[in-house]
C-alpha cells in the first residue's frame, strides 16, 4: 500500500512516512485502510488522539450510568482506529465544503458501552452505531464492530469504517439542512410515508459515505484491493430486509427505515463512483 503524497507535509521533512510502521504495529495491520489515513497517524501521533473523542478522551468509555469505565486492550485499540477514520472524513469533508464555499464544523465522537444518553434520548447497544443532530454527536458501541463480524459476516476494517462514513454522511445532512427540511416534510405523514422519507435519507447517507471513500482514495490512495468488497458486504449486511428475514422470518417493506440490502449497496457505489453531492440526490430519484 502506497503512502499518500501528502504525509510529509503534516509532519515536515516526512517524519511522519518514517514512523508509519510503528503506526502498523500499534494496530496489529500490515496493510489496509488503517495504514495510510495520514490524517489520522498525525492525530495519533502528535497526541491529538483525545480530542476527537467527545466526553471521555482516549483511555475511557462512556458507561451506563455515564461515567467513564476502564477500557479493555481490544477497546482501545478500537477506540484508536475509530478516530482515525473520523479524522480522515474531517479532512474529506472540509475540502468538499471549501470547494462549496463553505466550512465544515466536524462531529464528536463519543463511544459507549451497553447505553449512553444523548441529546436524542437514552440508548442502549442495540440501537447501533447512530447520529444525534441535536448534539451533533457521533455514537458507538464498540461492540457493534464484533457484532458485524460475527453475526453480519462482514468482517474487514473497510466494513468498520464504511460504518463511520454513513454516521458523519447524517452531519454532512445536518449541516447542509437536509434533516431538519427531512423533519419538516414529515410532519403529519402517516408511518408509512414517513418511513419513505427516512429511508432516502438514510440512502444519502450511504451514498456520502461512498463519496467519502472516492476523495479518500484519490487524494491519499486510501483503498486496497479488497477494501470495496468489505464496503458493499457491510452495508448489504445491515439492510432492512435482510435484516427482518433474520429477526422475524419475513419481510415487510412498508416498516423498513434504512433500505434494502441491494439500495443500500448500489447508493454507496453511487457516490463512490460519481464522488459528488450532486450524484447522492435520492429524494429526487423516482426510482431507489
């Protein structure tokens, strides 16, 4: 795997492309998308790794009763790889917003174990990875990540971080203000229009997480071979359908919340080919 262009400018004279094995080691890779997010090896590297983490910094999790409880040696090394791949969508996105002639205000990240409070509610694990606008907050259960290996069969550390892309993908709409326009329209729809509603944009979300890896990989070479292959198996794993095939025996389309296995791959592969905003307009597309 290449190293981007880029690195020795964040660390002058290329300190940084000379310490990248012991970035390696650390993660216990010899290669794959943890090795070359140079935005994120800047962040480990120069002690900033904390910072990205919202409320309990780099040496705990935020626990049920919401202190702060012992992280476990896996944990941490989880915690690690999280907060480079939410550094490297903050360099993506604040190049996209400046192209825009905007700012980018990036997320926190606050990973939880079992349950954790937001500005969206109490929630439990088996909520899953989500957004909180109301805080603009990203949240984790780590344990998610053995979830999508062992129950999802999509195992691989492109499938971690395609997760992350979708959840920053909701604060690219918040900032946008696309949910809050998504909220508005769904004032006085049954549940059933409103699920539709939701779907295109948990669709979105998808497709800006595929427009995150496209600029990722232009600008640092981030994708090996392989890696889409991770991506695609993740988000097939996680759609509606197969999901209630697997909770209930059946499928009930005018319940589903996020899409279906086949939309929510071919919406990544959207804005991972096209690496545009433009091409991710799903509330305009009559077909999903």
């Amino acid at each position: 795997m290449r190293a981007p262009s880029s690195l020795g400018g964040l660390g002058g004279g290329g300190g940084l492309l000379n310490l990248l094995p012991m970035v390696f080691r650390l993660f216990g890779l010899k290669g794959g998308i943890i090795a070359v997010l140079a935005i994120g090896a800047y962040a480990l590297l120069s002690g900033n790794l904390g910072s990205l983490v919202g409320g309990s910094g780099s040496d705990s999790l935020s626990g049920q009763t919401g202190g702060s409880v012992q992280q476990s040696a896996e944990e941490k090394t989880l915690v690690q790889f999280v907060s480079v791949v939410l550094a490297d969508t903050e360099q993506t996105w604040q190049e996209i917003f400046r192209q825009r002639g905007g700012s980018y205000r990036e997320p926190k990240l606050v990973l939880f174990r079992g349950a954790v409070n937001s500005a969206c509610g109490y929630a439990q694990a088996a909520t899953g990875p989500f957004y909180c606008p109301g805080d603009q907050n990203v949240y984790i259960d780590l344990s998610f990540y053995s979830e999508l290996k062992n129950r999802f069969k999509a195992p691989g550390d492109f499938a971690q971080a395609y997760v992350i892309a979708h959840e920053v993908g909701h604060h690219v709409q918040t900032l946008l203000g696309i949910s809050q326009q998504v909220q508005k329209a769904k004032q006085g729809l049954t549940r059933v229009d409103g699920n539709k509603l939701t779907v295109r944009q948990e669709l979105q979300a998808d497709c800006f997480a595929g427009v995150w890896a496209n600029h990722a990989d232009s600008a640092r070479q981030l994708l090996e071979q392989g890696d889409i292959e991770e991506g695609l198996t993740a988000a097939s794993a996680i759609g509606d359908d197969r999901l209630q095939k697997q909770s209930q025996g059946y499928v009930t389309p005018d319940s589903f919340t996020h899409g279906s296995s086949a939309q929510r791959v071919k919406w990544f592969k959207i804005g991972l080919r096209q690496g545009n905003l433009k091409a991710c307009d799903t509330f305009a597309a009559k077909s999903l």
